[in-house]
C-alpha cells in the first residue's frame, strides 16, 4: 500500500476516535441536562404553578392594555 493510503486511513482513524470522544461527551452532557430538567420541574409545585399562571395573567393583561389604541 502506498504511503499516501497509509496516511489516508490513519486520518481517518484519527478523526474517527475523536468523532467517538465527542459524542461521549455530548451523551453525558444529555443525561446531566435530563437530570437538571428533572430538579427543575420538581420545583413546580401546585403553588407554584399558581402563582406563575397569575403572573402570566397580569402580563397579558399589562401586555393588552399597552396595546389598545389611545381614544384622543
């Protein structure tokens, strides 16, 4: 085989080992962000939940009133 092959086929091996470690490491950030999600939405109690759905109401009602046009 010539040199030229030789060089071609370990690039290749070589691109191909790191290819493997970043997706490694691409797995493992996935299970963390799984794992923070979960803690996350742990967080979420029925009180919670209610106070975040009247924030959001006052919101769109600010949202609403800043939007509606002046009668001038």
């Amino acid at each position: 085989m010539s040199d030229d092959k030789v060089n071609i086929i370990h690039e290749i091996n070589r691109l191909n080992l790191e290819l493997k470690k970043k997706l490694e490491v691409i797995s493992k950030w996935r299970v963390e962000c799984a794992q923070v999600e979960l803690e996350f939405l742990k967080l979420y109690t029925p009180e919670c939940v209610e106070i975040l759905e009247s924030l959001k109401e006052i919101a769109d009602t600010n949202i609403d009133s800043s939007t509606e046009p002046d009668n001038c």
